[in-house]
C-alpha cells in the first residue's frame, strides 16, 4: 500500500492545525491566568491604601507610616510581585505616582509637569479598557484611583498565536 503526497500533505495540515489550535487555547490559558494574577496584585495593593487610610483616624501615625512604607516599597513597587503598569491618581485626577509605565521609563529627561502629564493620558487609555479600583475612606469618600495595565508578558503572549499561526502556514506551504 502506497502512501500519496497529497495524503502526507494532507495529514501534515490536519496535524499541524490541530497543534496550533491547542497552542491557542493553551496561550489563552496562560493570559487569563497572569491577568487573573495582576488584578489580584491590583486589588491587594488598593486594600492595603485602604487599610492605611482607614487607620488615619488613629492616633498613630507612625504605625502608619511605616504601613505606607511598607506597602509601597514590598508590594506596590515590588519588581517580584507588580510588574505591570499602575498609576495612582488623586480624587481630583491632579497628580498622579506611577510605577512601569512605559512612556515615562524610557525618557529620563522629561519634566514633573510632562510626566503629569504623560500620566494623565496613560490613565485616561487604561482606563477605556480597564476600569480603575476606586479607594474610599469610610466607604464614602474617594482618596484615590488606580489604574493598572497588562504586563509586557501578557502583551507579548496575546501576539505568541498568531506567530503561530503564521509559523505553521509556512510550514505547510512549504511541506
């Protein structure tokens, strides 16, 4: 029994199809959970602003202190843990702190006013895609907004099956 070209071919197309759709799904996977795992580190970071604006009303302002401290450098500014682009942002949308944001980390000779801003405009996109986590003092008041962003990693895994793709087009063309 003689096995044709057009059956190796065609063999060849089925298999490498059925390789990129389980790539896709599985690349999928992996976005979902990494944003799953950046709007937790998200949201821990504004329980934790929370936590140290509720305490305010404390007569202890260097335990707060040492909290603000704490949270900024171990969690929000933590290169292990938050590696994506956050924006903190007054009520007033006047001024805004920031950590990862591309257009600000890449040129080290703009202003305090042009990275305001270059804030002001970055959060306004982010904001389009992904609400901002509203913290409230007494569950009323709003102290502050933030505004995170996709990680450069998830960024380059949404891109990961079409490359895919492309790479078992050529595959087939050429097979």
């Amino acid at each position: 029994m003689r096995i044709g070209s057009a059956n190796i071919k065609m063999f060849l197309i089925v298999f490498s199809m059925g390789i990129v759709v389980a790539l896709l799904f599985y690349t999928q996977s992996i976005v979902t959970k990494l944003q799953q795992r950046e709007l937790a580190i998200a949201n821990l970071v504004a329980k934790a602003y929370q936590e140290i604006g509720t305490g305010q009303d404390e007569d202890n302002a260097a335990t707060v202190s040492r909290l603000f401290s704490f949270i900024t450098d171990e969690i929000a500014w933590s290169k292990d843990l938050s590696n994506f682009p956050i924006i903190i942002a007054d009520p007033d949308h006047s001024y805004y702190v920031q950590k990862n944001v591309p257009r600000v980390m890449r040129d080290s000779t703009l202003t305090p006013d042009e990275i305001q801003v270059i804030l002001a405009e970055e959060a306004k996109r982010i904001g389009e895609s992904t609400p901002p986590i509203v913290l409230r003092y007494n569950d009323t008041t709003i102290t502050q907004f933030i505004y995170y962003d996709e990680s450069q990693l998830v960024k380059e895994l949404r891109i990961l099956p079409y490359v895919e793709i492309l790479v078992a087009s050529l595959f087939i063309l050429v097979g």
